[in-house]
C-alpha cells in the first residue's frame, strides 16, 4: 500500500525572526508565523489528510493547530521530532556563533554531517533519531496520508534518506522555507520526493526568507556553485 507524507516545516519563530540558533529552545511563533500557519492550513484544506504527527516544541504544535483546526484532526505529538539539541548554541545569534564557535560553525555549513552541537547532539545521531520516528510512523499509518511537522534540519537531513543520498550530501541539500511543505509517498520501501520545499502559499511579505539577507546570500551562492 502507499502511504503519503506530507511534511511541513514550522512557521516563522521567534528564533527564526530574531536570528538565534533555536534547536531544542521552546519560543512559540511570531505574528508573521501566523499567518503563515493560517495560509498553509488553507492550502491543505482540500487535500486528504488522516492523521496529524508533530514535534513537541510550541513552534510545530502552533503551527499544527491551525492544519487540526481546518482538518478536525487530533495532533499527535512525538519528542522524535524534534530540531537537533543545540547544547551550547541554544539561544545564540548566529552572528556570536561564528566568532565564538568558529571550527564548529564551519563543520555546521559545510560538512554537517560530521557536525557536533558543543554539548548538544551531533548529526549523525540526529539523523538516525528522525529516521526511527518517520520508520515508525510509516509502520503504523500504512496506506494513509500522514502530515508531519517538523523543522528545518530535520527535513534536510530526511530528504537524504527519502533520496537514497549518504548524510554527506545534506550539504547539497536546500534550506526550506517556513511553511514549506515537502510531499514523499512510501511503498514497499521505496520513497519518491513528489514536491520538496514548496511555499508557493508564500509571497514576498508573508515569506521569511525573502525578508532575510542571509537566504537571498545563500541563494546567491547555491547559484554559483551551479
């Protein structure tokens, strides 16, 4: 039987608007956020949803009310879900990190595989972690359509395995949008990535990447390497 995912990142956060590394920190979404989460919900009205799984962290489980609410569907909540333990990073602007964690940061931007949070947890582990609870989830809701709430590393890091990529290709693989949905059907094993970081349901001022140098910086980077 297929199953469906359909994976949606959170909307904007506290930590996204204010730029501070917000692993495992519990800051609820922004004004912005919400209506993100209210056009993603819109946008999945019409779509055959089941059943709902989200992180435990406020930003997924705020982000989720809104698609329960339209969908009158129960969140599942699940701590395997979550963001990556940022340990030492938690609630740091990205702008200290650099200079206060410079090997780390540079582990974290180009071989993120091999990343360890200072006291915190490192990739590898992470990653087996989501790979756990998504195998779990797809045992159990064979042959259904299951939305996911999640983050930003999370998915990164599950799209490598949904591609048949080794974790050493994370790098290669694009940050998403808040709100961005990302669609996987699952049978006999097989996964095919139907839509990755769609946020069509996003313009220019409902976006937050758009509103941040440091995506259109990345953008304009991940052009040059093309």
């Amino acid at each position: 039987m297929k199953t469906k995912l359909i994976i949606v990142r959170h909307a904007e956060a506290v930590g996204n608007m204010n730029r501070r590394f917000h692993g495992w920190t519990d800051e609820g979404i922004t004004d912005r956020g919400e209506v993100q989460a209210k056009l993603v919900a819109e946008r999945l009205k019409d779509t055959q949803i089941d059943i709902i799984y989200s992180s435990t962290l406020k930003r997924t489980m705020e982000t989720a009310a809104y698609i329960s609410q339209i969908k009158e569907l129960p969140i599942n909540s699940r701590d395997d879900l979550k963001e990556i333990n940022g340990g030492l990073w938690e609630d740091v602007s990205w702008s200290e990190l650099t200079a206060t964690y410079p090997e780390e940061y540079k582990t974290w931007e180009t071989q993120p595989h091999i990343h360890q949070m200072p006291q915190g947890e490192n990739v590898k582990s992470f990653y087996n972690r989501l790979i756990s609870a998504v195998s779990d989830i797809l045992a159990k809701e064979e042959g259904k359509n299951v939305c996911i709430l999640t983050h930003g590393t999370a998915i990164r890091a599950l799209l490598c395995w949904f591609k048949g990529l080794p974790l050493e290709d994370m790098v290669e693989i694009p940050w998403c949008d808040n709100t961005a949905i990302t669609i996987i059907t699952s049978e006999q094993g097989k996964f095919v990535v139907e839509a990755e970081g769609d946020s069509s349901h996003l313009d220019k001022t409902t976006s937050t990447f758009q509103n941040q140098e440091w995506y259109l910086e990345y953008i304009k980077n991940m052009n040059k390497q093309d």
